[in-house]
C-alpha cells in the first residue's frame, strides 16, 4: 500500500485545500462592497471582532500556556515512573509540544473563519442588492473558507505531529503522545466557545431587554448603543466559536480512531491507523465539489441550493470513503476479503445515514412547519408561562428521537465490525470508529453551512441599520432564515457526531489503560467509587451548565446599565441626532465576557483531574480506581451532556421559531391574525429570550465540553494509574 | 436472639402504631368544625377529592390486575426454566400475591392519608380561630396519622409476607419472592403520584389563568369554578400521591436490604435479613414521641414547633438503631464486636446526616432568607424572561452540593462497611445499606410533616373562601407557609434517600442475578449495549417528564374551556349573584388527568422491560446482555432521575418563593417598594407558574419512576437471563 503514499495523499489534499480556501477568501474579498454607510457598519462590526478575538486569545493564550506548564511538569517529574517511561522516548516534551500545537492551530482555526465572515457579511450585503444567487454564493464560499482551513488544518496537525514524531517507525507510541493536541484543541475551543457564546448573548439579551422592552425601539435599530456589540456577538460566537468547537472534534476523532487502529495493526497494520486521515482528506476534495455547486434561481428557496450541495458533498464522500475502505483495510482471514470490507463500508454507511436523521429529526423540532414549534406558538396564547412551559416540554421529549437513532447506529456499527472482524478483539469497536468517521466525511460542508448563518445574520443587520429599501430587506431576511436554519442543523449534527464519537474516544482511553496496566479494564458502575464518578459527571454537566447560563444574565447587565447610561446622558441618541458610542458597549461587553467565562472554563478542566487524582488511592494498588472513576465520569458525562445539549440547543430554536411563527403572520387565534405586538407574540418573545443563553451558550459550549472530558482523560490517564 | 422475638417485636409496633393512628384520626375527627360556610366548602373539597379517589383507583386497579396477571404469567410459563425453578416452589403465584398485596397497600396508604387530611383541613382552619398550636398540632397529628399508617404497613406487609411465604425457614428464597410487593407498591404509586401530580397543577393553572389573568380575581376567590377543584388538587397529588410514593420507599428499601441481609447470612445469620425491619419500627416509636411534642406559642414560628419535634424524633430514632445495631448485627471475628458494631452504626450516623444536610441544601435553595431566590427575584426587575433564566440557572447549579453530599455518604458509608466486615464480600455494601436505613429512620416523621402541607394550605383556602377576619387569615398565612416549607423539605428528603436507597436497589439486584447465575455480575459500560442501556435509561427520564409536564399543560386546557364556559353561560358568576358549579370542574380535571396520566405511566414500565427483553439476546448465552443493559439503564437512569427531579423540585420551589419574596414587600428597586402587581411581581408569577408542573407534577413522579425501574428490574430479573 505505501504507507509514504498515504501520507502524501493525505497532506496534499490538506495543503490543496488551504490554497483553495485562500481563493474562495480573495474571491469573496474581491466582490464589491457597496454603499459608504454599509461600509461604515461593516467597519464598527470587524474592529469589534478583532477587538474582542485579540483579547480572547491573550486570555486563552495565558491560560494554554500554564496548562502546558502543567503538563510538561505531570509528565517531566514522573518521568521514570513506569506508565510514562513505557509510553516512550521524550514523551514530555511530545505531548506539552502536542499542546500547544493543539491550542494554536485551534486559534488559527477561529480566527480565519472569523476573519473572512466579517469581510463577507459585507459583501453578501452588497450581493444582496443585485442577486439574491450571488449572494448565497458569497456567503457559502465564505463559510467554506472556514470548513475547508479547519478540517485541513487538523489533518495537517495530526499527520504533520504523527510523521514529525516518528509515527512510521513507532506507530505504537506516536498516536499515544500526540492526543496532547486534541486536549490542546478541545481546552482552546472549551474558552472559545464559552468566551464568544457568553459575549453573543449578553450584548443580544442586553441590546433586546434595554432597546426593545424599554425604549421601545425595533431590533437592530442603529440608535441602540449595543446594536454593533450584538452583531460582532454572531461573529465570535458562530464564526469563531464553532470553529474551535469543530476543529477539535475532528482532531480528536482522528486521533482516537488511529489509537484504535493501533490495537489493530495485527489485522490491518499501518492502514487501520491511517484510515481516519484518508477518509476525512477525501471528505474535502467532496467539499470542494459540493461548495462550488451551490446556486439558486432568484425566485427559489435558497436553502435548496444549500440541500443540493449537501447531497453531492455526501454521495461523493461516500464513494471517497469506500475507496478508503478497499484500499487501506484489508480483512482478517475467515470472511472473504470483499464481504468483510462490505460489512466496514456498512458501518460507514449507518454514519452518513445517522448525520442525515440528525439533520432531519433536528428540522421536526425546530422548524415551523412541524408539531412541536406550532404547539409552542398555540401555547402562547394564554402567555408567557404556557409558552415556557411548552418549550421545555418540547425540548424534554426531543431527547426521545436522537437517542433512538444514535443506539441503532451504535449497535448497527458494532454488528458490523464484528462480522467485518470475526473473532478480533475490538473489531466490533472498530466499527463504530468507522461509522463514526462517516458521519464526519461531509465534515466541512457541514462547517461551512455553519459560518453562513452569521454571514447572512450580519447582511440582515447592515441592510437594516443603513435603512436599505423593503425589497433588498426582504431577500437577506430569506438568506438569514436559511442561515438560522443551517446554525440549528449544525447543532444537531455536532450533538449526533459527538455522540457516536464518544464511544471512539472511550475506547481510545481504555486501549491506552490497557497498553500501561497490561489488562482490560471494565468500567463496572456496581463499584461505588466509579457510580459516584458517573453521578459526579451527570452532576458537572448541570452545574457547568448553570455557570454558563449565569455568566450571560452577569454581562448582559453590564450592557444594559452602559446603554441606560448612554440614553440618559446623551438624549441626542434616541432623537437620532447624535451618535452612540458603539466601541464602548463591544468593549465593555468583551471584558464582562472574558471575566465570566474563566470559572465554568476552570470548573470543567480540573473537575475530572480532581476526581482521577481523588479516587486513585481508593481503591488500593492494582484496583485502578482513579482510572475507573474518570472513565465513569467520562461516560455518563457524556450521556448527560449529549441530553441536555440536545434540551438547551431545540428548545432554544423552537422557541426562537415559534416567535418567528407568529411574526409572519401565519398564526391566528379565532381567524384573526396575530402578528407582532400581539400578545401571544410578546409571550413567544419571553421564549426567545430564555431560550437565547440555552441554544447560543450553554448548549454549544456542552459540546465542548463532552469532547474535552475525553482528551483531557486521554493526556492524564497515565497518571490516574496507581 | 430469638427471630420470632425479633417479628413479634416489629409487628406488634406496627399494629400499636396502627392503633395509634387510630386513635390521633379519632382526636382530630373529635375537634370543632365551625361556621357552617366553612363546613360547606370543606364538604366540597372532601366529595371532590373522593370522587377523584374513587376513580383513579378504578383505573390503577385495573391496570394492575393486568400487570399481575401478566408477571403471574411470565412467571408460571416459565415455571420449568432453571432460573424462574430455582426461586423455590410456588414462586408465580407467591410474587403475583405480593404485586396485589403491595398495590393494595399502597392504594389504602394512600386513601388513609387522603381520608384524615380531607377532614383535618376543616378542624385546623376552626382552630386557628381560637388558637395557632392547637391549629399547628391539629394539622401535625392529621399528617401523623398518614405517616404513621404508611409506615406500618409496609412492616406488616413486609414482614407479614416473610412469615406466611414461611421465610423463617427459607430464608434464602423468601425475599426475592416478596420483591413483588415492592413493584407492586411503585406500580400504584407511579399512577397514583402522576394522577394526582397531573390534576392538582392542571385545576391551579387552569384556575390561575383564567381567573387571575383573564377575569381579575384574587387567587381562592369562591367566584371562580376552578377553585374548589385546586384545592381537592393539593389533597389528591401531596397526601394520596406522596404517601404511595414514600409508602413504595419504604417498602421497596426494607426488600431491598433483606436481600442484602442474605448474603450476609453467613456472617450475621437472620440477624442481618431482619435488622431493616426491627430499625424501623424503633423509628415508629421515635415518631410517635416526636408528634406529640409538637407544640408552639401563639406568637412563635410554628415551624420551630415542628423542628423541635424532628430533633427528638431524630435522637430517639438514632437511639434504636443503635439498640437494633448491638442486638442483631454480630460483626465477624478479626474485629472485636464492639469496634464494628461501633463501624455499623457510623453508617448509619451518615444517614442521619445526609437526611439533615439534605433539609438544609432545599431549604438553601428554596427559601427568600437565603442569595438563590433572592437573586431570582432581582432577575424579575428586568421582567419575564431574566426571572426564567434565572430560576433554571438556579436549578441546574443546585444540582451540585445534594451530589457532593450522597457521594461522601455513599464512599463513607461503603468505607465503614468495609472496616466493620473485614474481607467479607459485600460488606461495603452492606455499609450503603445501613446508611440508607439510617436516613429512613425517621420517615415516618417527615412523612407527616409533608401530609401537614396541604391540610394547612387548605385551612387557609377555606378560611379565605368563606371571608373569615383578617387577623384569622394572617394566622392560616403563617400555617400555610410553614406548610410550603415543608412540602419542599420533603422533596429534597425524598430524593436524597432515593439517591442513597438506589445503591442498595443496585445491590440487591446484583445479588438476585448472582443467586440465578452463579457468577457476579459487572455492569460494564464499555460494552456497547450496556452503554447504550444506560443512555437509553437516562433519556427515558427526560421523556418521561416532557410527557409529565405537557399532561399538565392538556389537562388545564380543559378546565380554562369549562371556566370560560361557565362565565360567559352565567354572567350571575361574577356578579357574585349565582355560585358557580364546582362539581363540574371537579370531574372534567379528574377526567383529563387521568386520562393523561396513562402514557407516561405506561413508558415508564414498559421502557425496561422492553430493553430487558430486546438486549437478552445480543450478546448471546452466558453473556447476560440483557440483565446487564437493564442494569445499566436503572443505574444511569438513576443518576439522571436524582438530578432532574432535583432541577425541578428546586426551581419550582425558588420561583414559588420568589413570588413570595416580592409579596412580602421586602423587594425593592431604588427604594421603592415592588409588591403585589407590581411589575417584578408580575415577572414572579410567570416563573411561579412555570414552576407548578416541574415542582409538583415532573419533579415528585420521577422519585418513583426512579424506584419504579429498580423493583420492576428486581421481579423480572430472572426473565432477562439467557
């Protein structure tokens, strides 16, 4: 096969897509950029972004780099202890450099979907008024830029790590050492996420409760002090956020799928370890296909181009993903070459498919077409509290749905790897790796659909504020409904790929527990130790979650005592006679962002190093408690999160569509019509904004934070091991 | 020792304790009834609450001749299969026996409950016209003759069935055959709790809507034709619902800890299989100590009245544990009887502790002296939507010190365990066990304290219906709220020893499985179908309360219809010119919630089952896929109930008092006082609202779904092995 050859593929491919997402960047820059008052807007919303990024990064880079003390410290002292010894030569300066390579490539990752989408709103603006295609267009190529330098990105970091460290002479060890830079990945997007989520909704909620409810001006109204401050929130918060959040969930996964490879080598050798990376690289070239597809007629739903797009993404990562299969893994004896690999490709299949129920199960809770937003709007009839009450209830049962699919597809994926693998250990495990890596192969189409959402968002709102006519209104505020739509299918598939990869990443750490203490560990809940554990991971989640969601209505008061302060002693404002002072309300917002986001930041690293090191010595010598009690952590964490990501991120959408429900005017109570102003549609704007700190902070940042339980876990394992 | 001693002594307390509720039901029945408007009123609430009683209780019996009928038949076609053979002869008829026993116990605690409560009301409404401690002790010995009851008779039935089953020679068989009492007990609970939580939030949002918000009028106004329905709802969903509920607890936890107590026969003899039984009938004794202590000045807090009573109740209880610990538990030899006795009792001493620092965390969270609600009601100045956010950040963060807590109890109690029974298998467990009775001790306590609720609540109800003098009302208002606090108190106790009881459920599970297999049996969630059984528990948990929830929300819409109705049919409503016809909206909730009421009833015992069954063959013979995956369901499951009954219990309780807060006239905004239809209070009542379904519907039946999984997986264990 050629090990080299496969490499070379792989970091070609990664190097090819940076340069095309260098064109797509300088074709968007180029496009023209309208009128003097667009551009005025544009130019408030990017000295905003880059504002708060830079002190974003200061903050993360401080704390990256005394994580990177930390580790280097754990790993250099007990250097000769046997668990680190046996992972290798120079393993304390492998993982720390793993780290922080980890943490800046994440950076880099959020800056460049950041720097292009608050070019792009801009321009997609401009588009705007002259075709509503082109301007689809714009926005996509935009977000593609993001997609396609972040998953290339993490290609080139694992493999460029895999191949700088030696991986092709000691594939055993390498895999091992360079999980520093998921944990590097996921402790940069844990901040990121937070950060920006935080600063999104504080100025959204701050902007809405002061502008809106008491003084009584339209959103996105330029008198409002804090309206710049809400559009550089979409920016940070989608664009660089959900970047970090992406970049590091698919460094992980390819790192844990070639730790399970390496448990394979006997059956496959170098290819099982290098599949994750030829698979996701074809994923890329099937982007690159799909994003230069997307178009739509003037008169059609833009989101068809976007459907389109998608499908061809994935048929031809699909066909990628089969040649991947046939040419690197190669079947045990006992099932026929073909037959096996028949079997792998099926549970490739069974994740596309999952990606596909995610996205679709997703669209049923969240849109207005379906059920459950229509009973939330119903339910706002009789006021707020019904419609309170009905949003959680919907987002209680959406819980039912996803749970369904994602233990079909685990247990689908694992039937398969055991008839693909029969008699291996691990083969079955296998499997669900392979699904796993389907349902990331249109990875970067799926980004790129993320990014236009705030592209489109950002057009909306420079249209609005530079007050351009009602026709050119009407086609961004279409472009900005597909763009909610595609932020919430995002959501759906984050939550759906973090699921299934879960199980890869705790296989991956019980291959590495194993590898250290020379036997397979269970992770029996009947032990005391490991069901607290398990009940100290549901527990984190929820009280992280609260953090979160404080952290909001905390900086959200600091906007709203600013803009107060600007109304009051500058009366010109709402007159419209004089200017706010826009960079005061982004700064003051940045700072109350960053302050808020360190304790639940702090709260999630140290929570699972705090019981790993706690409950090590429970269990005496060889019992491997502390192990045992993080790995429980770590699953049922997991299963908490991924629940309550899913009631925080749609019952936050269904609301949100459910106020959007009666705002076009298709509901009526009695044959009358109630529109804005109504009373069910202040009710449904009390949903809203309750559901904005759940869908936009809270949510999202858990994605994080099931991912960063699992990297952190993998670094730190040695070290729970008594 | 003597065992018949040892029965004779449980049961002969269980039957003067009987004797004694008697004899406090006839006291209470005995005192003065006052005004005839007062009687008129109560007359109504009491033929509401029976005819709401009587109809459940078709349905739930019902349902559960079916239930019996179908493990009677699992049971006796599989009679000849090795696992369900070696239970012992006569197994099919001798669990169906206990399932009817235990449903009909449960049925009786419940209308006993209901029965003096429904009657109390009236008395402690005509005492607080002459005296608040008569008032106080009148409602405290009403709510002792429901503790007092349920208590002894889960001992008989208990201890009862141990003796006719002829346990005190087949002590190894006997209580596996019992636990169908226990299934029995949560069957009717789960019901009766979901029943009674439906109806009681659907008559008070459905009176609060239409009254308070469309019509204008104070809250118990006898013009509105909900309100003699909202308060039948307070008997039907706090004394009948919660005395199945902690009638179940007990029940289940003392099976629970019998079958424990066999494997320890080696060690401990029958001593350890009748320990639970003999400590909880000194706790009876301790309780009835503690009622009749109850006693306060006019011009004190009556809740001290109360706190004095538990103190005591506490102290005796702990006094007869020990005497139970000394006599029955004889520790092995290595470890001098003393020092491990001495360990026994320190787990039980945990138990008592988590009890108190349970009280003290709801309270934390709940009550307006303390920074949680406190900051909910600052939250309502910026209106609706911040008070709701508010109160979930505030839920979700009160997740953390409960979990803190039971891990300490439990990793403590299981260390004592292991110190007391050296190199004994099983013995840290045995350690959890004893913990768990030592919270339970005094359950029959806080069972009273929590019948007190609604009986004050409805003195105040019936003393503003029928227009007493202010200074009368101000007096029930004190009652009532002391009334609310202990509703709350014993929520948080509820869950905390269910959080503690699940160990011990666990355990005995394992145990039971281990009799059939032969082998311990890990519950391991690196397999992949335990994993997913275990998301799969975790999930059933959210749907099941979205179906909680949304069952309030269709049974309200009903009686809004009726009310509506009624106003507009007869405008002499309002006038005040003509009575509304309660008895209407009586029946049509009683029929809207129990008709919702069936669903979530329905998945919630047929979720496991379903997965014991589906699972059995997945992992092939021997694997024992199926009884580990149910496990794994019930443990994780477990985990997710304990936090989001806690969630909602707790943030329905902060809303509830930060409504409250504001009422009082304590809040202010720049000095000025915010009280009653002020604008935060308005804000407070969105949220109060919000809060009824989680804290008095979702919150109070997932305690019982919680014991529902564990005995539903203890009776058909031997069914979900290969």
């Amino acid at each position: 096969m050629g090990v080299e050859t496969v490499l070379a593929i792989v970091l070609g491919i990664s190097v090819v897509s940076l340069v095309l997402a260098f064109v797509l960047a300088r074709e968007v820059l180029a496009a023209p950029t309208g009128k003097p008052e667009m551009q005025e807007i544009a130019a408030a919303i990017r000295e905003g972004a880059e504002a708060f990024l830079a002190r974003q990064y200061r903050t993360i880079g401080l704390l990256s780099i005394v994580a990177a003390a930390v580790i280097f410290g754990f790993y250099y002292v007990n250097r000769n202890v046997p668990n680190i010894a046996q992972m290798g030569h120079g393993t304390a300066w492998k993982v720390t450099v793993s780290f922080l390579t980890g943490a800046l490539c994440s950076a880099i990752a959020g800056y460049i979907g950041m720097f292009v989408s608050i070019r792009a709103n801009l321009r997609t603006a401009t588009a705007a008024m002259t075709s509503l295609n082109r301007a689809l267009q714009l926005a996509m190529r935009g977000g593609a830029v993001s997609g396609l330098s972040v998953v290339a990105m993490s290609l080139l970091g694992v493999g460029g790590l895999f191949v700088l460290f030696g991986g092709l002479h000691d594939y055993e060890h390498v895999p091992l050492q360079i999980v520093g830079f998921g944990f590097g990945a996921s402790f940069v997007a844990l901040f990121a996420q937070l950060g920006g989520g935080i600063y999104t909704k504080a100025a959204d909620v701050g902007a809405d409760l002061v502008g809106k409810v008491e003084a009584g001006i339209p959103e996105d109204d330029p008198r409002n002090p804090a309206v710049i401050a809400d559009l550089v929130g979409d920016n940070v918060g989608d664009c660089a956020g959900r970047g970090a959040d992406l970049f590091e969930s698919t460094a992980a996964e390819n790192i844990g799928a070639m730790i399970l490879g390496i448990g394979l080598y006997p059956v496959f050798g170098m290819g099982g370890i290098l599949f994750p990376l030829l698979a996701r690289a074809f994923g890329l070239i099937a982007t690159i296909v799909g994003v230069y597809l997307v178009r739509c007629r003037e008169d059609e739903d833009p989101m068809n181009g976007l459907n389109r797009g998608y499908f061809v993404t994935t048929v031809l990562a699909m066909g990628g993903f089969a040649v991947a299969v046939y040419w690197l893994l190669k079947p045990v004896a006992g099932v026929t070459a073909a037959v096996g690999q028949g079997y792998l490709l099926g549970a490739g299949v069974i994740g596309i498919l999952t990606a596909y129920a995610f996205v679709w199960i997703t669209q049923y809770y969240t849109e207005y077409k379906y059920r459950p937003v229509r009973e939330i709007a119903e339910a706002s009839k009789t006021g707020p509290a019904t419609n309170i009450i009905s949003g959680i209830a919907v987002g209680f049962e959406c819980t039912g749905l996803p749970v369904l699919v994602i233990s079909a597809a685990l247990l689908g994926a694992y039937w398969f790897g055991t008839m693909a693998l029969p008699g291996v250990d691990g083969g079955g495990l296998y499997g669900t790796a392979i699904a796993t890596m389907g349902m990331l192969a249109p990875c970067a189409y799926i980004l790129a659909m993320d990014t236009f959402g705030p592209i489109t968002d950002n057009a909306g709102g420079i249209i609005e504020m530079s007050k351009q006519p009602e026709e050119i209104r009407h086609k961004t505020d279409r472009l900005d409904s597909v763009g909610n739509t595609t932020k919430a299918l995002t959501k759906g598939y984050a939550i759906g790929s973090a699921a299934l990869a879960a199980f890869l990443l705790f296989s991956a750490y019980l291959d590495e527990v194993k590898k250290i203490t020379g036997a397979h560990m269970a992770v029996d809940l009947t032990k005391v130790p490991v069901f607290v554990g398990g009940l100290l991971g549901a527990t984190l989640v929820f009280v992280f979650s609260a953090l979160a969601i404080k952290a909001v209505g905390r900086a959200a008061q600091v906007v709203i005592a600013e803009v107060r302060r600007q109304f009051k002693e500058n009366p010109g404002i709402m007159a419209g006679t004089a200017k706010p002072d826009y960079a005061r309300c982004v700064d003051i917002v940045t700072v109350g962002a960053l302050r808020q986001m360190v304790l639940p930041g702090l709260l999630a690293v140290l929570a699972p190093v705090a019981v790993g090191f706690a409950f090590k010595y429970l269990g005496g010598a060889g019992a491997q408690t502390g192990a045992e009690a993080v790995a429980a952590m770590l699953m049922v964490g997991t299963i908490a999160g991924i629940l309550l990501a899913t009631v925080l991120n749609n019952s936050g959408g269904a609301w949100d569509n459910a106020k959007k429900y009666i705002e076009s005017g298709a509901f009526k109570v009695d044959g009358v019509v109630m529109g804005k102003k109504s009373e069910p549609h202040k009710a449904a704007v009390v949903g809203d904004t309750v559901g904005d700190p759940f869908k936009d902070t809270a949510g999202p940042s858990l994605h994080v934070l099931i991912k960063l339980l699992s990297t952190i876990t993998l670094v730190l394992a040695p070290l729970f091991i008594l």
